[in-house]
C-alpha cells in the first residue's frame, strides 16, 4: 500500500447523497419541492405571500419553510396567507443543506399538500452548490439589482430551471433594461423561462405557481446547460490515471459515480436525461 | 460564505478514509475545482487550514488544481472555453451549449497520507510510492 490514494470523491457528495433520498422520498409523499434563490431584498417573501394567498384560493395544498441566519419575521408574513409556514434558522450559515431541510420534513408540511415552496437564506452565491431535492429550481432578481445581476452570479442564474424577475412595476422607475437582462441569462443558461412579476401589482402572480405543478411532469422541466456535463462523467478516471507514473490504490469512486451524486448534485448529472430520471 | 462547509466536507471525508485505512496523518490534499463550481480558491485555502486543525489531517498542504469551464455546441461541432462570466452559448454559431466538457469539477482529486496504511507491501512487491 502507498502513501497516495486517489479519491475522486466529490466534495459534497454526502449532501447529494442526502438530495437524492430525500428527492425519492418527497416523490413518494407526492410532494412538489421548489427551491427559491435570491439575493437579500429581492422581493421573494412578497411573491411567495402572494402564491401561498392565490394557492389557498383555489383549494391547491400549498406549504412553505423559509430560511434565514436570524428572525423569524418572514415565515410570520407568509403565514398570513394561511398555508402552513415554519422557519429554518441556520445560526448564521449562509445557505440551506439537505440534512438541515430534511429535519424540518420528517412529519411536515401535513399529509395531501402538494407544493413546498422552501425560500433559501437570501444570498447568490453559497445555496447555488447545494442540491436539496428539488424539483424545481427557481432564481429571482428583481428590476432593481441591474441587469449584469445574471452575469455577476452565473452559478445561481446557470443552474436555474426558471427565473423570475420581481418588482417589475419599478422597471420604469429604475430604468430597467430588460432586453439587456434577457440577454445576460441567456448568456449563461439559454433556454431558461423567464417571469415577469410584482407582487404589489399583482403581475404575473400565480404563474410560479403553475410551473411548480407543472414540474409534476419532469419533461416540462428546463435542463440547464450548466447542469448538464455530459462527457466528462465516467472518463476523467481515465485521463486523471494517465497523470500519474506510480501506483495508486483507487478507493471510493464506483460507490457514487452512477448515482448522480457525482460533484455537486444538480450540476453534475450526465445529461438531461439522468437529469429528468432522478426526478421521476 | 460556504467554502468554510465545503472544507469541512473535505476534511469529514478524508478522516472517513483514515479511519478505514488506518491512517494517522495527511501530508497534502489535492482538490479539483472547476471555473463553475462556485467555489473561490483562495477562500477554500483559508478555511481548509482552519478545518484541518485537531483532525487527522493537521497541517496537511492543500493543492487545488482548477479545471477550466469548457462547452461544446448543440448545432455544429463547436467546442469554447466559456470564461467568466461564462457564455454558454456557441461564438460560432451562436447556438445554445449542448453540455459542459468541464467546469463543475468539485472533488477530493487525491490525498498522501503521512505514513503507509497499516497493511504492510509484500516483499516481493515493494511499494512503488515508497519514499
């Protein structure tokens, strides 16, 4: 036995491993998971009321777990709308991991609820490298970050199976230039959809709520270039081997390889297929 | 800022093996991390030290070797390095990136351990990474 071994392990595999279960697991219970991302002030608590409010009237069981490092003011605004709510707090961590999603979902959201909705702690840059089971991804940013907002966070914005723009009754006001913004997601994950929402105007409100159901079918699901590695997945042993002149013992890299928990989740699956097969 | 968590999981991992293999210590460490893998480097080096300390891979050198963000085209044969910020879409065709070729790697590439495993080489096969 050497003093070398090579690994290839991905870094967060245990997290991915987690997503995976805890995706088949929601799949089970027939629950719709939808990941909310964005930065600090982006609107997504006011959007989200307003989809719990609409969801609530049209009979649709609709939950919601909101993250943050402190406070528990967002799940109280949220609950207003009815729908059941809980806070995460993550004691100061930047963003949400499965493990901690997953303790808040062992008995909840209640039996027959068909969405959750989990708002992750507002920030672009940390919750976009964590896979935590969702069916739907979704980025937001609102008119009034800048259009560049996609090009400044392309990990967030390029894993994105949907985008949402909020507060788009201030587009005017601030000069939004949405081609610009159009142009800049398409820059790094063409194909995306695109929303158009302000919750004060009541603009495109209940439209995150029909992709959400919609992503009960997996084939309506954007795949996103960048979370799609294709040839790379299963030949890099190869070329990492031919690097080496001595030795290796090789450990641990069959156990996660075809699973689709190689690297970090989401990002890492072969190709959409592989991408829709986890979901089913 | 999540590198701290991303050091840990490396850290977590490599004394998994440790204790499997009967390692006691980590000279060096070295992680493959894409362009995309929204990951900063030098902000990992900093917490990997910090998430070394008291485990068995204390003071152990961390070499990252980043792996550049390549795609390749839907429509015609095109294959680009996307930079940063990346553009997946073709610069000769003007297509949408089928796939990435790299660029998302976030991985334990491989670790030296400070002392052999506990099972000893065969004498007739003497261990080739013997130093």
């Amino acid at each position: 036995m050497c003093r070398m071994s090579d690994l290839h392990q991905a870094v967060l595999a245990k997290n991915d491993t987690g997503a995976a279960r805890l995706r088949a697991d929601l799949d089970g219970r027939g629950l719709l998971l939808v990941n909310l991302l964005s930065s600090p002030g982006s609107g997504k608590t006011a959007l989200l009321e307003a989809e719990l409010t609409l969801a609530r009237e049209r009979g649709i069981p609709v939950a919601a777990l909101s993250a943050d490092l402190a406070t528990e003011n967002d799940a109280a605004r949220l609950a207003r709308s009815g729908a059941p709510v809980k806070q995460a707090l993550t004691d100061g961590l930047c963003h949400l991991e499965t493990h901690m999603l997953a303790r808040h979902l062992d008995q909840w959201p209640p039996a027959g609820t068909r969405v959750l909705f989990v708002e992750n702690v507002g920030n672009l840059v940390c919750p976009a490298a964590y896979d935590l089971g969702e069916t739907l991804r979704v980025t937001l940013a609102s008119v009034t970050e800048g259009e560049d907002k996609p090009l400044k966070y392309p990990v967030a914005f390029g894993l994105a199976q949907l985008v949402v723009v909020t507060k788009y009754d201030l587009a005017d006001a601030v000069d939004f230039e949405e081609e610009t913004f159009l142009a800049n997601v398409r820059q790094v994950n063409p194909g995306v959809e695109i929303l158009r929402t302000s919750a004060r105007a009541r603009t495109g409100i209940g439209e995150l709520l029909d992709r959400a159901l919609a992503a009960a079918d997996p084939a309506t699901v954007h795949s996103p270039v960048m979370a799609c590695d294709g040839e790379r997945h299963g030949h890099h042993h190869h070329e990492h081997d031919d690097e080496h002149g001595h030795d290796h013992e090789h450990v641990g890299e069959h156990d996660y390889v075809h699973d689709h928990v190689h690297g970090s989740g989401l990002a890492d699956m072969p190709d959409s297929e592989a991408l829709q097969a986890t979901r089913r | 800022m999540h590198e701290t968590s991303i050091a840990l999981a490396v850290v977590d991992q490599i004394e998994q093996r440790a204790r499997q293999d009967g390692r006691t210590s980590v000279r060096a460490v070295t992680l493959r991390v894409g362009e995309l893998a929204g990951v900063v480097p030098d902000a990992l080096e900093f917490c990997f030290a910090q998430a070394c300390t008291g485990t068995v891979a204390h003071g152990a050198r961390l070499s990252v070797e980043a792996v550049e963000a390549r795609a390749c085209c839907s429509a015609c044969s095109g294959r680009w390095s996307v930079g940063m910020p990346p553009d997946l879409c073709c610069p000769v065709c003007g297509e949408a990136a089928a796939h990435l070729l790299s660029g998302r790697e976030l991985e334990i590439a491989a670790v030296e351990w400070g002392e052999p495993a506990a099972t000893a080489p065969s004498p007739e096969e003497p261990d080739p990474c013997a130093v």
